[in-house]
C-alpha cells in the first residue's frame, strides 16, 4: 500500500500539470509533492517530468508510466466501490428477461428470494424473444445455448432433458412406438422457435446411416406451454423439457417415449452485463438463484420415475 501511495503524488501532477495543483487536491504542500515525484524518479531511474520555470510536461517514459499507473489507481477505485457497495440494503428495481417456460423454474424459488430481499422490486418479462441486456437495460437474463457475447458473465443453472411424451388417449388410438422409425406413422406437435423461425429438432439417438423420423405434422406453435397443452389433449407426440411436463407426467396425462433413444441435456444459464461495479441487488439474485437452480445432473426425472 505504501509503494501504490508514493504513486499519487506523480499520478495527480500529471493529471493536473502543476505540483501546487496536485498538493492542493491531495492536502499537502506544493514542496512535499516535488519531493515525493524526485523519490519516485530516483527509484525508477528516469526522468518522468521535464521541468521549467513556467511549466512541467510528462516525458516520453512519464506519459507510458502515467497511463500505467492511472488503471491500477482507478482498479484500487473499483475494488473498494465494490466492498462498499456489498455492504450496502440491495434495493430498486430488478429487471428479468426469461423464456415463457423457464417460470417452471424461476416462480418456486421467488418467494424465499423476495422474502430475503424485501427492497428489491422484481420485474420479470417472459418473452421468448432474444434482448440485448445492454441496450434494453435488463439487469439478468435467462438463456439456453450458446453465450458468446463476451461484453456477458454467465452462471450456469441446472440441466434439463428433452423429452418424447404422448397422452395415453393418444397411444390408444395410434400405437406405442418401439423405435424411431415408428415415428414415421405417427403425429407430431412440433415447436417453432420465435427468433429463428426454424422447428426445433426431436433429440433422437440414430444409428449411422438411419433417416431421421418424419412424422405426419399435427401442429406448429411457437409457445411450449401450448405444445403441452395440445399433447396432453391427445393431438400427437412431443418433444418438452422435463420440468415442464412433470406434473402431467406424475399424474399420469403424459407418459415418455423411447427414452433409451433421447439424446442427452440441455443447459439454462444466468447471463448479466460484465460491468465493473456488479449492484447489490443483481449479486444477490445471481447467487441466490445460483445456489436454487444448480445441478450437475438432471435429477428431475428421477424423482418423477421414483414416486
């Protein structure tokens, strides 16, 4: 701490061109600055200012040195603004971009959280639309797949299975299939992404050389929880992540398909903006949800399959 001291002196003389402007900025005489600068310069072995009597102009080495030291002060800055801000009630308001069926998730563990932080004001917009956090001023967001805005930090949350699910009433109507190429006479509700416009991919596990399935398309939409809603209403086969359709599942309006044929985990992640002073109150859900909804492995449809 003494060595990042004896820096201040220079480091506001080069700021403020004058050792009488720097002394009056740090509480001590134009003399003791002067002194502090020529130590510095002893120590170093250059010159850092070039002297007259009417002004004082950084050298060459002075100007690189200045640059230097001016991002370690102003890291020194950042890092007792974030101690201090740690410290502080995280309070205002908490802005929340979440896909429509990441609820499933979010909506259990809200409560405890509010409860912990009664400041914090949450404003949550489901919407599967991509937002630019930055732009759109969105404190934390909740994605799935890639993350590869570097202006972003990111936590990962626990990973969910895509599964193959019909309605019993359907499978009395059409049939179990026993393979993936069953699915060619079967009915599909398939889910359109609403940024991509594409139809998302059943997860299915293929031996080399095999087509993937066709099946006959029932229904197209673009909101997962109308997919579930069309499955369980007996329409056709499905592919949904399982928090989603745990409870149809459990109660038995839903059962799962092919299950050794399923490909393997999807991820949802926590992402913020990388600012340099994280606030209280986007640390404290970060870590809160973090704790919540982490996991290694997809340990949602082992309790559903046990009970």
């Amino acid at each position: 701490m003494d060595k990042l001291n004896g820096l201040m002196p220079f480091v506001r003389t080069a700021d403020l061109g004058s050792f009488a402007a720097a002394g009056r900025v740090l509480g001590i005489s134009a003399s003791a600055i002067g002194k502090a600068v020529s130590r510095l310069e002893g120590e170093l072995g250059v010159r850092l200012f070039q002297r007259s009597t009417r002004n004082l102009r950084l050298t060459e080495e002075g100007r690189a040195f200045h640059e230097r030291c001016r991002r370690i002060l102003d890291d020194l800055d950042d890092a007792r603004s974030m101690v201090a801000q740690a410290a502080e009630t995280p309070r205002g308001s908490l802005r929340i971009s979440a896909p429509i069926v990441s609820y499933h998730l979010l909506l259990p563990v809200l409560p405890e959280f509010m409860a912990q932080y009664p400041d914090i004001e949450v404003d949550i917009d489901f919407s599967d639309r991509i937002v630019d956090l930055i732009e759109e001023g969105i404190d934390v967001a909740v994605r799935s797949g890639e993350l590869p805005d570097s202006r972003l930090m990111t936590r990962p949350l626990r990973p969910f299975q895509m599964l193959l699910c019909a309605a019993p009433s359907y499978l009395e109507r059409h049939g179990v299939p026993a393979s993936p190429s069953d699915l060619d006479r079967h009915h599909g509700i398939r889910f359109r992404f609403p940024n991509s416009g594409k139809i998302q991919p059943w997860p299915l596990r293929l031996p080399p050389g095999q087509q993937v399935p066709r099946p006959r398309t029932a229904l197209v939409c673009n909101n997962m929880e109308a997919v579930r809603g069309a499955t369980v209403a007996g329409l056709g086969i499905a592919s949904m992540p399982d928090f989603l359709v745990r409870g149809p599942l459990a109660s038995g309006e839903l059962q799962t398909l092919l299950d050794s044929e399923v490909e393997g985990p999807g991820q949802f992640s926590l992402i913020w903006p990388s600012n340099r002073n994280l606030s209280p109150k986007v640390r404290v859900f970060v870590d809160f949800v973090g704790r919540q909804l982490f996991s290694t492995r997809c340990d949602l449809m082992a309790g559903i399959k046990a009970g």
